[in-house]
C-alpha cells in the first residue's frame, strides 16, 4: 500500500494535510458535508486551495468492522481518471490523529 500524503484530524471532526505524488503537492481540507440530504451524498468534501476536488464515504471494513473514510478525487492535474485513497492509519505513527492517505488503484 502506497501512501500519497499524510492528514491530521481535527476536533471538529475534519482533516487537514497534503496530497504528494511524483508530480502533485496540494493542501487538502476534508470536510463533513453538513449539507448530506441523501445516503448517495458524500460524507465528507475534500478542497484545495478552496476548490472541491472530490468527495469521502464512511465504509465499513469486512473484517475489521472498523469505519474508515473511502476518498474519490478528480482534477485536470490527475488526468482523466479518478484517483481513490482510503485514510488509513499512518505505519510507525503512534499519534491518532495523524491518518495517511492509502492509494488505493481502481484496476
């Protein structure tokens, strides 16, 4: 499992870091959609630079049972494909608020 970034959740129940990869070094913001009307509405909204670049569903792991955040992005900078990531806990980190982004390839 690659990690393309590093998040720390905030008090307020959102998340704050960056997205690297080889090419792409964005701030990001991931923020609970306080406006959700359906359960087809993203949980969570995630920003650069105050544009929506995608949206985070709260999953549930088959054999954990543990919730974690599933991320959809999308921007010109990515191409034509979508890029999928799932927070995940950072290896080595002892701190628990600290998530790493966990690409997580469509094929």
């Amino acid at each position: 499992m690659t990690a393309i970034g590093y998040v720390t959740k905030d008090d307020n129940g959102s998340y704050k870091g960056q997205l690297k990869t080889v090419s792409i070094r964005a701030d990001i913001d991931i923020v609970p959609n306080r406006d959700k009307t359906t359960a087809t509405h993203p949980d969570f909204r995630v920003f650069t630079q105050g544009v929506e670049i995608g949206g985070g569903w709260i999953r549930c792991g088959e054999n954990s049972g543990k919730e974690y955040v599933s991320l959809s992005l999308a921007a010109p900078e990515f191409g034509a494909r979508k890029l999928y990531a799932n927070l995940g806990r950072a290896a080595g980190q002892d701190e628990g608020s600290v998530f790493a982004l966990i690409w997580n390839p469509a094929d």
